[in-house]
C-alpha cells in the first residue's frame, strides 16, 4: 500500500467524468488500498479515485469512529429516495481548508460491487447520505463549489492555490 498525492482545484483531472471498472481484480484492489491509506492519511472520510488522477468509477469511504471500517463502492449508482433535501456542512480533500453548505436529498439508494467485486445495495442517510453523492459527485467531474455561488467558487479555488504554493513553499526549504 502507498499514499498517493491528492490533486487539488483547479487541476483540470478534476473536471473529468470517471470511466466504469471493467473488472474488480488485484490490480483495482491495490488501488483501492492506496486510496484508503491516502484517505486515512489526509483525515478524510471519502476519497474518489480522480482525486488521486484516475479516472474510475471507483470511491472508498470510513464514517466509523475508530476509522477501522473502510467501505468500497465500484460503479456506483446512487437514486434518491425522497425529494427532502438537507443542508450539510461539506469540505474536500482537493478543496482544503474550504467549508460550506450543500443541499442534497437526504435518503438514496447506492448500488454497487464491493471490493470483491459483490453486487451490493444499501440505503444511504445522514453523512452517508451525504458522502456517497459528494463523492458521486466527483466522478460527474463535480466538486462541492460547483454547487455553491461563482463569486464564493472562485474565492475558494484563490484560497487553495495560495494554500498549495505556501506548501510547496515550506517543502521546499526544509
Ligand atoms: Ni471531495
């Protein structure tokens, strides 16, 4: 397993619409470890495999408290359950240290392959509810700012490009 780097707004990976996984083998599995040690090690609890610049259908999550229950969705399909939306707090690992609300549907229904290449159906709510569409989202070619004003997404992406020379900054001369 290997932490991979995570690309950051506006790298223009971030806009692209995810390609679907032809088979869940050993290859796809070493990539999905990877994606949850990188997740692990950037505090996250969601990461799309374009976050790490490939373009599959794949995300890997862990709501658990103790962060010792990662979860795999592979092709996922994700239909609302009810038309009620609900604002949540939402930030990103390529958009950090940028919060702000979001309103989705607050019940759906996710479909997928597991990391055995199972056919899986859960019923998504709260933050999971959230997660699995702000990670949907992603591999739309979509980011969280997408929904928000155009004056608060290009403020946004001003601040993590100042935040990512100031690191490579401070990398540089350690
Ligand atoms: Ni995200």
């Amino acid at each position: 397993m290997a932490v991979r780097d995570i690309i950051t707004v506006p790298d223009p990976h971030l806009k692209r619409v995810s390609r679907p996984v032809e088979a869940v083998d050993d290859a796809l599995r070493a990539l999905m470890d990877d994606m949850v040690e990188t997740m692990y090690e950037a505090n996250g609890i969601g990461l799309a495999a374009i976050q790490v610049g490939v373009d599959k259908r794949v995300i890997v999550m862990d709501l658990s408290d103790k962060r010792d229950k990662p979860c795999y969705f592979v092709n996922p399909v994700v239909t609302p359950l009810t038309e009620e939306c609900k604002l949540h707090r939402e930030g990103c690992l390529s958009i950090p240290d940028v919060y702000d609300d979001v309103e989705r549907p607050e019940r759906v229904e996710v479909a997928y392959l597991d990391y055995n290449g199972k056919v899986r159906k859960d019923i998504a709510e709260d933050l999971f509810a959230v997660c699995i569409q702000h990670e949907m989202d992603h591999l739309e070619g979509i980011v969280f700012i997408d929904h928000l004003s155009r004056l608060k997404r290009d403020r946004a992406v001003k601040k993590v490009q100042k935040l990512v020379r100031l690191r490579r900054a401070s990398t540089a001369t350690v």
